[in-house]
C-alpha cells in the first residue's frame, strides 16, 4: 500500500483534495468488514469523507466526517493507506476530479443520533463486497489490500 505520514499528506493536500476514513470493525479477531455510506446525491456507496477543516489535521478531519456522516466513534490511525481519484458528483457544483487521502478507522461503536442521520444509508461489508461497491479502481485496491493486523 502507499502509506502516507500526516505531514506529507498535508504538504501534497491541495483544491479538490478531501479526507476519507476507511471504517473497520474486527470480527472474532481474524476477519474484519468496511461500512460504506451513500452519498447524497447519487446514491452510490462511499467510503466517510469530506473537505480539510482548518486547525484539524487530516486523519481528525476523516474521523469527523465519519461521526458526522455515520456516527462512528472510533480510533483513527495517523497514517493514511494511500489516495484515490473520483469524480465529484454533486448537484449544484458540477463534476470535477478530485482526490481523498484515506485513514483506517477502527470503529468502536455507531451513535443511534448524529449530524446526517436519514440523509445516507449506512452498512457493513465484507472486504470483497466493498470493494466490488465502490467505483474507483484504487479505492477498489485499498479496501483489498487492507489488513487491519498490519496497523499495529
């Protein structure tokens, strides 16, 4: 995987950059899923992810779209996994190429209440299922590839 340190996440970040969490729970400690959640507009299964906040770094930033987006509560790790390319999507500020870095998250509860609530499905999967979700051919790698144990 491309793994990437907050600091040089944060000197390549630029416009259209945004920042992703890749949330994971452990399951009787050797296998593990991804939850996605749809996107507003579309409808079409995402990683958590939004722009940079300013005072936060990226891998906060990434948790706190996904409290946010899906209510998770969780550990974010400092490293990010690597970086994919998308096509924005959303109504109102046309199509445009963009770039998430992504951070794995460890989810450790779902909040029954949080900001978007009822605007976004949100859903648990396996690896393989994820990334047959997804669009994006490295975000499709990412999800593969990913190995929660290697984190530590």
């Amino acid at each position: 995987m491309d793994k990437l340190p907050l600091k040089k996440v944060a000197r390549k970040a630029g416009p259209g950059t945004q920042f992703a969490a890749l949330c994971y729970r452990r399951r009787k400690g050797k296998t593990h899923e991804i939850l996605l959640v749809t996107t507003r507009g579309t409808g079409r299964w995402i990683p958590p992810k939004g722009w940079p906040m300013k005072g936060v770094s990226p891998d906060k930033a990434a948790a706190r779209e996904a409290w946010e987006e899906a209510g998770v509560v969780g550990e974010v790790h400092e490293v990010s996994l690597g970086r994919y390319s998308y096509t924005r999507e959303a109504s109102g500020d046309g199509k445009g190429s963009q770039e998430a870095y992504i951070f794995p998250l460890e989810v450790l509860e779902l909040a029954t209440t949080y900001k978007e609530k009822g605007q976004r499905k949100v859903r648990w999967f396996s690896p393989r299922k994820a990334a047959m979700l997804v669009r994006e051919p490295k975000l499709k790698k990412i999800i593969r590839d990913f190995d929660p144990a290697k984190l530590s």
